[in-house]
C-alpha cells in the first residue's frame, strides 16, 4: 500500500492563544481536551513538512525546491527506504532559520506525527516508529491527564521572546476529519507566520548541538513533565 500525499491541516488555536491573526482559526472552548491523555510539545520554529518512502513536500503538496530543503533531501534519501509504505511522518524541518535562531539542535528535522492513510496515529506508536526510523522527537513538556491550570503553568514558564509556543494533541489515534478537535497551537503575540521572511531571503542555516547530554524529563502527579527552559537551545 502506497500512503497518498495530502496538504497537511491548519492547526487551530487554543481560546488563550495571543498569536491568532484574524483569518485564524481559534477553539472557543478546550473542553473536549479534559479527562483525556494529552501530549504538550514545543511548536518549533522550521517548515512543516511530510516525509514518505517516495518523497517528501512541505506542507503544500506541489511544494517547489527551495536551497532550505537541500539538507531535508539528503537526509530523506538516506533512510526513505526504511518508511513504511503505508506511513507518513510529519514534522519541521530546521535547517534554515526562520523567526528563531537555534543553536543547540539535536537534528534538522523533527517529527510531531505519523499518519497511515488519513489516521493520525497514537503518540506512543508514533514515537516507537519514529525512534526506530532515526527520527529526533519534538520537545515534549507534557504527557498526561489535561488539567488546563497544569498546561498554563507550563505556558506562563515558556520565554515566549525564545520560543514560538506549544502544541497540544490528544495522545490517542484520531482520524482526519477530527484534527480540529484533536490538535491546538498557543503561538506566541506577534510571531511571523509567513514564508516571505525568509525564502526569498539567503539561507541561514540553524546550528545543531554538540554531544551533552540531554536533561531528562520528570514525573510528577502521574505526568511527565519537563522544564521549558531545558528543550533547546537557542543563539544569543
């Protein structure tokens, strides 16, 4: 089985999210989170883009080459034949630097979610497809139960100068048709939504960190829980 290319969706923002612009989609409500696993991530700032055993695009599926994309090719080429026919990662590619400079990667590309055919897979299975694939993981904060004074907490520690924001997902599968009400963004105010910054600009590329150990995460009334500041590293 071959997985079909699909634009990926827009993400909604949640109702306290300051960075909607005004044809943004935002939740009226976050109910539909509560008394349910949920996933927090760090929304990193890079290009959103789908890799299959066949290829890759961004998030527009006719998406064109761009010199940022260069490292992506290479990359995709070195372990595309270990992709699932039937599956899709999704995730950023970092290589050039958009709003945010990073300088303490651990890799160009990140993956947030695996799909087969239109079905968004459960966070474990897509962590166990994506470690076995060499794929780096984006940031988690938090794995839990969602309680909406814990993830504002979280929020509130982020340096919203530093980083763009954060991603909730429930950690169940979740079909296509059920994105709007199974994923939601907190975007930083003011953060530049827009490609026209920097493709038509020259490349920058973003750094990648050296070989330190990571700091690991921690549990706490049942969730994993781990410090904002601790994710990745950005330049001065």
């Amino acid at each position: 089985m071959t997985m079909s290319p699909f634009k990926y969706p827009t993400t909604p923002h949640l109702p306290t999210s300051p960075g909607a612009q005004r044809d943004d989609r935002r939740l009226r409500t976050d109910a539909h989170f509560s008394d349910r696993r949920v996933i927090l991530t760090v929304k990193m700032d890079g290009e959103n883009t789908s890799l299959y055993r066949e290829g890759f695009h961004a998030r527009s599926v006719d998406s064109r080459h761009h010199p940022s994309r260069d490292w992506l090719a290479r990359f995709h080429a070195s372990m595309a034949y270990r992709i699932p026919g039937d599956i899709r990662i999704c995730g950023e590619n970092l290589y050039a630097r958009h709003s945010i400079a990073y300088s303490d990667l651990p890799s160009y590309f990140m993956g947030f979610s695996v799909w087969r055919g239109q079905t968004c897979l459960d966070w474990d299975t897509s962590l166990d497809l994506m470690t076995n694939l060499g794929i780096t993981p984006v940031p988690l904060l938090y794995d839990g139960i969602y309680e909406r004074t814990a993830i504002q907490r979280l929020i509130a520690g982020l340096d919203l100068t530093r980083q763009e924001g954060v991603v909730i997902r429930v950690a169940s599968a979740f079909d296509l048709k059920d994105f709007g009400v199974s994923v939601a963004k907190y975007v930083r105010p003011g953060h530049v939504q827009t490609d026209s910054h920097w493709m038509h600009a020259p490349v920058v590329p973003n750094r990648l960190k050296d070989t330190r150990g990571d700091k690991a995460p921690t549990q706490q009334d049942g969730a994993t829980v781990s410090a904002p500041s601790a994710t990745i590293g950005l330049a001065s």
